[in-house]
C-alpha cells in the first residue's frame, strides 16, 4: 500500500512539473506570434482558447464543458481528481502547442485576445478562421485520444469521448460566427500610414476637381457628397486594404476593417465650394478631412489645411507618382 501511494505520489508531483513548465512556456510565447506583422496588419483566428477581447468568457466555456462532459463519460473509470489533473495538463499541452507552433511556421495564427475584426468575418479572410480552428480540433482530438490511451478505455467510451469533444469544439465556435468575431488582432503604424495615403489620394481627387472647375472644389454638404464629386477622378488609385477586399473610398482602411457599419471621413462642410485660394487662407491645422478612428498611435489621421497644400507640392514635384 505505501508503495503504490508512493507512485501515485511522484505521478502526481510529475503531473503538476509538466502542468507548471507547459503554463511558463506558453506565457512566454503569448504575445510571440504577432512580431512580425507589429507594424503592418496583424490578423489572428478566434478559436475556443484564443478569443477576441468581446468574447474572452469562451475559454473558460470551452474547459468547463469540456471536463464535465469528459466526467460524465469517464466517471466509471477514473477519479474526479484524477480527471480533473490530465484535463489540466491536456488544456495546459494545448495551448502551449497553440502558440508554438505558429511562432516557428506561421505568426498570423491564434494569439491572445484582441480587438475583432468585424468587417472581415464573412470576407476570403473567414478561410483563416476555419484553416486554424481545423489545426487546432485536430490537435484537441490527438490529446484526448493521449488520455483514453492513459485511462485504457475500451472502444465505446473513447468514441462517446471524442465525438463529445467535437460537440464542444464546435459549439464554442458558434457565439464567433454570431457576433462576426472570426479574427481579431491590431493595426501598426503601417496602416496608419495607409490612411495618410487614403486621404493622400482624396487629396489627389479634390485637386483634378479644382482643375476641371475653375479652382473651385466641389459643392459638398457630406463626406458622400464629396466622393460622388471626385470620384471621376480616383479611377485607378491604390488601395490600402488588407488583401482579399478593396475598401471604398470614404473610408479609413482599418475603419473598414474593424467595424460592421463603417464610418466615413469626416468632411468640414465649410470647404465647400471654396477657390485653392480661399482655402489656402485658412488656418494651417483646420481640418478638411477627418479620420473617425482613434486607434492610431496619433490618433484620428487628419487632411489639414497645411498638409493638403504639401500634398499638391508632392504632387505637383512628382507627376509620375500621381497614378495609381
């Protein structure tokens, strides 16, 4: 007796050793596989142990069921103790493999939890989301099979546990598709900078409208108004989406992205109808066109007075790189 509680004693010990390295290893690799995109677009899949910020309550759905559905199948042939251990340890294994193995292959896989992109949920981008959920039930599936191997389960209960286990999976996956929360993840200062160019090329259009009317620009009371004016002059212009979709014109390309009802720039009405004249008269930092979104390092990107008079300068020092 002293002997086998001695062994179930250094199980344990062993048990809690892995428990312990698996959950420093993974804290360390947590914020590892969006390095590479830190200043571009960063896009991570939502799965049951990696949510977006609006949902960071699935995981511990995803556990919780998970055991209890495990104890109620298992519960003949191991303690709730016992159980309890290697459910730790498997959950510990699998988000340790979680980031990993996108830190060596791939950084634009499952992350810690961000802000979701929510324009991108029914986009080409949703085959990320299901590619990484694929990997990810696979991964879960061999775990479990590890620990009916260990419990020595005959054939019924190992298919009760693991046609339980995909249940579970795929019902933490639903409240994602629901709230159009597939991906998640941030913006660097190269989409910031994506926006600049954004407003660069509106600046570009409002300019060949002022050409084509006497130097007036257009008669605008909103942002729509004013991009149905120039958009006769946009026609090839490059765009600063994420691949996979082309955002319209009116729009911050990150704005597109994040939101299920994009907002538009925000055009100072008082512009309208003005001469380049009348407009260089105004104050420098007088805003014509405004990005809504405050995410940015310098917040809300904005066309100045000041900076649409540098663009012309650019433009008109650089006719080749007026273009698309």
């Amino acid at each position: 007796m002293e002997r086998r509680g001695g062994q179930r004693w250094v199980g344990s010990r062993r048990v809690v050793h892995l428990a312990t390295v698996s959950f420093s290893v993974t804290l360390i690799l947590l914020a590892s596989p969006g390095i590479a995109h830190a200043h571009a677009w960063a896009f991570f899949a939502s799965t049951p142990v990696t949510p977006p910020v609006n949902l960071v309550w699935i995981p511990i759905v995803f556990i919780v069921g998970s055991i209890a559905l495990d104890w109620r199948i298992l519960r003949q042939h191991t303690s709730f103790a016992s159980l309890i251990w290697r459910e730790i340890t498997l959950f510990l294994v699998l988000m340790l493999i979680v980031f990993l193995v996108p830190f060596f292959l791939d950084p634009g896989g499952p992350a810690f939890p961000m802000k979701p992109y929510y324009g991108l949920a029914w986009t080409p981008w949703i085959l990320w989301f299901l590619f990484w959920n694929c990997v990810l039930l696979v991964l879960f599936l061999l775990l479990k099979r590890r620990l009916a191997s260990g419990l020595k389960l005959g054939a019924k209960p190992k298919s009760q546990l693991l046609k339980g286990s995909i249940v579970v999976y795929l019902a933490c996956l639903i409240p994602y598709l629901a709230a159009s929360s597939t991906l998640h993840g941030w913006a660097g200062g190269y989409v910031e900078g994506a926006c600049y160019g954004k407003l660069r090329d509106l600046t570009w259009g409002l300019l060949k409208y002022a050409e084509a009317h006497e130097g007036h620009l257009p008669q605008a009371d909103s942002t729509m108004d004013l991009v149905n004016a120039i958009e006769p002059y946009l026609e090839g212009k490059r765009t600063h989406t994420p691949p996979g979709f082309r955002d319209p014109p009116w729009c911050c390309p990150l704005e597109y992205a994040r939101s299920q009802h994009p907002r538009s720039y925000e055009w100072d009405a008082s512009f309208s109808e003005l001469t380049l004249d009348e407009v260089a008269q105004r104050k420098p930092y007088e805003a014509i066109l405004r990005c809504p979104l405050s995410e940015f390092v310098h917040k809300n990107p904005t066309l100045t007075v000041e900076l649409f008079f540098k663009y012309k300068e650019w433009y008109e020092k650089s006719p080749a790189d007026s273009g698309g």
